[in-house]
C-alpha cells in the first residue's frame, strides 16, 4: 500500500505521474525503445525538452517576457554558485533565512563582495526579516523563498531596484506570485517537481553577459542557452518526469488552482498545531510556510506514542531536520488532502492519551 509521504524531498509526486514516468523507462511512446536509451538528440526527446521549458515558462506567466528556462544539472548547490559565477561582479546582497541561504552565501563569497542585507540566524531562522534597507549598488540581492527546514516563506517579495535571484527549490509552482519580480530563480526539481537529477533556471536573458570574467562552459548560462540545454547529456529522465508533473498541473488548473489546494492543506495542519496541547509551532506565525510546516512537542511530553501513532498511520517523512527537531510536514503539491486529514487525527489521537 502507498504510504502518505510527507518527506521534506525527494518528495512525492502525483500517482499518474510515476505511471506515466515508469512506463516510459519500458516504452517510451510505442518506440519499441527506453526513454534511457535513445539519444538525447532524437526528435522525440527534443519534443520532451521543449514541452518542459515551455511548460515551465507557461505556468509561472513568463512566456513571451524575455525569459528562457533550462534544465540543468548539479542541483540548487549547484545554483549557489553558478549564479555568483554569471552575475556578481563587485558586490551581490543576501538575504539569510537558513541552511540553503548560508550556503548560497558561502559560495557567493568565492567570486566577490558579498554582504547580508538582513539575516534570521539569531533566532534560529524562525522568521522572515523585515524593514531592511537594500543598498543600491548590488549586483543582485538574493532570497530563499521558501526555508524548507526551517518552515518559513516569504509572504511578501522584496521590492527591490537592483536583479531579484530565488533560490525557489521548495515552493516553485506552489502559488501565484508575480514571478516576472524576478530576474532569475532556480529550484533542484525534487521538492516540488521530479526526481532528483535536473534543476529548473528560468532566467531573463537580458541579465547575463555583464561580467568580466571567463566563465567555464558548463557553469555558463549564455552557453547553456546557446545549447538549449544539451551542453552535453542533459539528465532525460528527471526532466521526462519534471514534464510530466508541469502536465498534471496545467491540467489540473495550474498554480491558481494548486495554491487553493495548499492553502486549504496548510490550513488544516497550522489548526491543528495551534489547537493541540501537545504541539507548538516552530516559525513565526506571520511567515509560516505553505510547504512546510514544522512543529514540536510542547515541553514535557514524551513523543514516543505519537511516533508510533503515525508509523502505525501509514505516514511517513515526518521527522523535522536535526537542526530543529520535532516534526515537520512537508506537504507539496502533489500531497493529497486526504494524508493531511489523517495527520491531524493522529494528533488528535495522541492529545487523548495525554
Ligand atoms: C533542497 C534544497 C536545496 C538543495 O538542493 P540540491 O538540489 O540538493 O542541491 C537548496 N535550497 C533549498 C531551498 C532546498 O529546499
């Protein structure tokens, strides 16, 4: 039996989706061949590349607006970086709400000047920073939409004069901001998206160019580009499957319609949290993530049954990351309803053997 996955990623995707994907590993469209054997350069995967970068472009509103989406590899880590190598010149501004965030700090810190606009760490990431000023003279300022470990989203895009990059890799697709604020965001594909192997840059093309530096080939967005893409062998599968799921949700209404769906899920959990004796939520209420939601256990309850309560449920993933503790429930858009009505009545549950 399927179990409710709440894993913060990879992560689950739609049941018609893993269908679809592991058929095509057998057959792919009667070819009598694998998706994973044919060439990368056939008509028929070609057909794949381009129905994902349009897809991803058509659901975020940036088709047409100067924008162009590629499929990479290396993962969001990889974006840490590549971003810094393409766009930072003097001097680039980070806002720090995290694990992923520092990271991305860490590597920008490589290639020039960076600074920290404003930073949750005090706290222990569990908000989002307001009422920062953002200096002028950035190359780009950089967020982190959504803190997967920590919980937390931006509920309000920085208004800023100077290029917006996102990493997005756990909330891309998940609601309808204006994403044309942005002049470049990225997302590792295995949160919200496919499995793990490629990862989605939409960027504005007007952008790129600016540096002074030689920038290697692979680490370079304009030859990327340039190459739709297939620089070298993009990783077909992950891409097939992202596909797939930029499918299901165009058919299923797109993101207006997945952000209902989140919200009403998210809704039902935060409740839950805020009414049982037992839980405390972890991030600041204002700044909570329709994602991810992280809680723990009020001080002096022993969560030893609940544990066992959820395992018995059929639900897995629920463990928060060990830099928070407690529980977090990561419920992407592919996550039913259903798994987050069991999860709270085995909250429930727990609180009457209180
Ligand atoms: C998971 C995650 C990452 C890391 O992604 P990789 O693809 O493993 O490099 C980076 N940023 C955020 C926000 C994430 O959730």
């Amino acid at each position: 039996m399927k179990k409710h996955n709440f894993s913060a990623g990879p992560s689950i995707l739609p049941e018609s989706v893993m269908k679809k994907a592991s058929e095509a590993v057998i057959d792919f469209n009667g070819m009598g061949l694998s998706l994973i054997e044919i060439s990368h350069r056939s008509k028929e995967f070609i057909a794949v590349m381009e129905r994902a970068q349009d897809l991803a472009l058509e659901l975020t509103g940036l088709k047409s607006k100067g924008y162009k989406a590629l499929f990479l590899q290396g993962g969001a880590s990889m974006q840490f970086l590549m971003t810094a190598y393409n766009l930072l010149e003097t001097k680039a501004g980070y806002i720090n709400t995290g694990a992923w965030s520092s990271k991305a700090i860490k590597e920008a810190m490589l290639f020039g000047e960076v600074i920290e606009v404003a930073s949750s760490k005090d706290r222990n990431f569990n908000f989002i920073p307001k009422g920062y000023e953002i200096p002028s003279d950035l190359n780009y300022l950089h967020i982190t939409t959504n803190n997967t470990i920590f919980g937390t989203q931006f509920q309000e895009i920085p208004e800023t004069k100077v290029p917006l990059i996102a990493d997005m890799s756990s909330d891309i697709f998940s609601r309808s901001i204006d994403y044309s604020k942005f002049d470049l965001f990225y997302a590792g594909a295995q949160k919200n998206m496919g499995p793990s192997g490629t990862t989605l840059i939409i960027v504005k093309e007007d952008l790129l160019g600016k540096v002074s530096r030689t920038i290697p080939s692979m680490m370079n967005y304009q030859v990327q580009l340039k190459s739709d893409s297939m620089f070298n062998t993009p990783p077909v599968f992950p891409i097939y499957t992202s596909m797939l799921t930029l499918e299901w949700l165009e058919e299923n209404g797109g993101i207006n319609q997945i952000e209902k769906h989140n919200k009403t899920k998210a809704e039902l959990i935060y409740n839950e949290i805020d009414r049982n004796s037992a839980f405390e939520g972890f991030a600041a209420k204002e700044d909570r993530s329709n994602m991810n939601a992280t809680f723990n256990l009020v001080n002096g309850v022993d969560g030893s049954l609940f544990d066992s309560l959820w395992n018995q449920a059929d639900i897995s993933g629920l463990k928060g990351h060990r830099s928070v503790g407690g529980y977090r429930a990561s419920i992407y858009n592919a996550l039913p309803q259903e798994s987050v009505e069991l999860l709270v009545d085995v909250m429930k549950k727990f609180e009457q053997t209180l």
